[in-house]
C-alpha cells in the first residue's frame, strides 16, 4: 500500500514527476489487470453462472475459496522469496498466465476446470499485486504518498471496466461471453503493464518492516499489544469484506432487478478508484486507528444494506460505501503496522488478511442454500467485531516510535520505545 519506508534507502538516481506519472499508469494497469479484472471479476459473472451454467451457490462459494488459497500461495511466495519480486519475466510470466485463466473458464462445464482456472488465477493475481506494489513502494518513496495512491486506485478501474463488460454482455449474450470479455481486457491491461520496472532494490517494504535495526525483542514486547489488537482486526476484516467482495452482486439480485447488480459493481469500482489516495490524505491528518476503527463501522454498514432492504437506493449506497472503505482499510492497517515497527508487521498482517479470505466463503457456504442475501449480515457483524479491535487499538496507542541505538553484538542496534504523543502529519 501507499507507505514510505521506515529506513533510508538505497541511493538511487530521482524518479521525475513525469516518469512518476507513468509509472503510476502501469502499476495501476497490473493492478486493474490481476486483482479489479483476475480477482474480482468472479463476482458480477457468479449470478450468470447460477443461471445458465447450472453453478450451485455452495459451487461458487468454493471456487471463491479456490481462488483465495490461490492468492495465500502467490503472496507467501513473494515474501519467503524476495528476489521474486524484483522479476520482470516472472510478472510477465503473470500476467500470462492470468489471461489464460480467465479464457479457460468458458471452454468447459468441468468444476475440477473451474477449480483449477481460479487457483492458478489466484497464484497470478497475488503475484502481480506483490511486484506491482514493491515496485511502486521501491521507485516512488521519494514522491508524494498520494501518487501511489492513485496507482492503488487502478484495483476500482478494474472492477469499473470489467464490472460495465459484464453489464453490457448479459443483455445480448451469455456467461462464456462474460468470460471472454474479461480475458480480453485483462490482456489489453497486460499490454500497458507489460514493461513495468519492478523493485529496484535490495530491500523490500516486508523486509524493512521485520530486518529494521537489532532490537526486535524489545519493539516486540513495547509494541505488541498495539499489533496484536491490529492484526486481529486486520485478518477479521478479511472474513468479513470478502464474503460481500463475492456475494454483493448476487446478493443485490435476489431483491432487486437483475442489471442493479452489475450496475452496483460498476458503482463500487468508481468508490474505490479515488479512495486509496483519498484514506492516505486523511491518514497524514488524524489518527490512522480512528480513520481505520471509522472505515470498518462505513463498510459494515454498506455490506448489510443490501440484506437488509430491497430496491437501488439500498443497493448503490451498499455499492459506495463498500468500493469507498475496502482499500483504504488495506492502506491504514498497513500504514499502522510499519509505524509499530513490529518485526515483519507487512508479512504477518498479509497473511492473516489472506487466511481471512479463505475462511470467509467457507464460513457463510451452508447460509447460501437460501440465496446470497444471508451471507452478509453475519459479514457484517465480523467487520462490526473487526472495528471494535481497531478501537482497542486506539487505547493508548503510541503515535510516535522514538528509536534509541546501542550496540549490539552484530553490528546493529537500536529498541524503539513506544511514545503516546502527537502523531507527525503533513500538512
């Protein structure tokens, strides 16, 4: 996400402010490509899988999961192998390789091909995600936070585009033809993203967060509590948010004309697109774990609209608030956890927010056999019970890290002690 890195980097020659705009570009088309179009097209297209390709709901909710255990493999990959995120061919690789996934999914009715499609889809996605945020982490560390930002946005013009596809193809043809759709625009988006400059240095964001300076027994026990309360509503959120991330088209349908929910998810890319920008403004202005416990309270409230009453104006104010929180939340929490200076805090925080992610379909698998709509109210309540984390978080919470240095045996030093005084903003 859009944070600056605790400690110096490497020297490297200045990135320009037009170069940095074009970099900004291809990033956001790997990310409109692998996650707005290879992750999360799935969900405008499972109601027309339900309906003409005879997809059980307990089907698409597994391969959701799929998906989702694809993604825990491509993100684990890129943080026990560094050097991977650094790799033009393995982005290309990607890219490819995400493309065919999406053309495999209409050329068959074998669930085993479906299962496979989406898992390898996964795997590309994560990925993608992982060079395309190092690389912009890496290249633009020394521009304003709201560049990246922008860049993150290209995850809500992913969805926007696929989402207005769908949308005009279920009107003259069926979900093959979704499907088709969506490959083709992924591989137009490869094609802006294919000459992406990955991470230029040695060190990523994850490395710095778990290899800052010695002393990691003392930041552990002044700053675990803090990280223990953010992780829990970290990897909460990625229960909660994923089931509507899934099930809000389908969910919208049950109680609403059918284009609402295509429409709806159009409505959630446009949300999103300015909202990473948007939530890292506000972070360098208040208190990340208000701005974080507030945007869990907005997203629980915009998953259970839809259960809750029928009709568009239900469905598109669900739309905005969920498209407007659900990368902000990703921007904040991590924001957070780099400025703990906990041991490894980007890792440890992926991985419970991926682990999330899978749980969450399984969990809410036997409420789909009376449709969508029931899934996201018990969704809801887990981003409520997220929220609540995030606001015992806020107890005490040091909003500034002093790092005192002393020798250490290796060469290295420093214990960070947590200090309960006015967090630096810019601006």
């Amino acid at each position: 996400m859009p944070l600056r890195s605790p400690l110096p980097s490497a020297a490297k020659e200045p990135v320009s402010r037009h170069a940095a705009w074009g970099h900004v570009l291809q990033a956001a088309a790997a990310l409109a490509a692998g996650m707005g179009v290879g992750r999360f097209v799935f969900t405008p297209i499972v109601p027309l899988m339900h309906t003409q390709a005879r997809l059980s709901p307990g089907a698409g909710a597994h391969l959701a999961t799929a998906n989702y255990v694809g993604y825990l493999v491509g993100a684990l990959a890129g943080i026990l192998a560094p050097s991977l995120v650094r790799s033009t061919a393995l982005l290309r690789a990607s890219l490819v390789v995400l493309v065919v996934s999406l053309a495999a999914m209409p050329m068959t009715h074998s669930a085993s091909v479906w299962m496979t499609s989406r898992l390898l889809a996964g795997v590309a996605s994560a990925l993608v995600f992982v060079i395309a945020v190092s690389s912009l982490l890496s290249h633009l560390r020394e521009h304003p936070a709201h560049l990246p930002g922008w860049a993150f946005g290209g995850v809500g013009a992913g969805i926007a585009l696929s989402g207005l596809l769908v949308l005009a193809v279920r009107f003259f043809a069926d979900w093959r033809a979704a499907w088709w759709a969506s490959a083709l625009l992924a591989a137009l988006l490869s094609v802006q993203a294919w000459n992406l400059r990955p991470e230029a240095v040695s060190q990523s964001p994850a490395a710095t967060a778990g290899h800052d300076s010695g002393g990691c027994v003392a930041r552990t026990a002044r700053t675990g509590r803090w990280f223990t309360a953010l992780f829990a509503s970290y990897t909460l959120e990625g229960v909660g948010y994923i089931v509507a991330g899934t099930f809000l088209v389908a969910a919208i349908e049950q109680g609403s004309p059918g284009w609402i929910g295509s429409g709806a998810w159009v409505v959630v890319g446009l949300a999103a697109l300015p909202s990473s920008a948007l939530w890292a403004w506000l972070g360098r202005r208040w208190s990340r774990p208000g701005l974080l416990c507030a945007a869990l309270v907005i997203q629980a409230v915009g998953i259970a609209l839809p259960a809750l009453f029928d009709g568009v104006p239900a469905a598109l104010i669900s739309a905005v608030l969920f498209g407007a929180t659900f990368i902000g939340i990703s921007t904040l929490a991590l924001g957070t956890g780099a400025h703990l200076r906990f041991p490894r805090s980007v890792a440890l925080l992926t991985a419970g927010y991926s682990v999330g992610q899978i749980v969450g379909p399984l969990l809410v698998a036997p409420l789909l056999q009376h449709g969508y709509r029931q899934a996201l109210l018990p969704a809801s309540g887990v981003v409520l019970a997220a929220a609540g984390s995030a606001a015992v978080l806020r107890s005490g919470y040091p909003h500034e890290i002093v790092v005192t240095h002393s020798p250490m045996t290796d060469g290295r030093s420093g214990t960070a002690t947590p200090v309960a005084a006015p967090e630096r903003r810019a601006g």
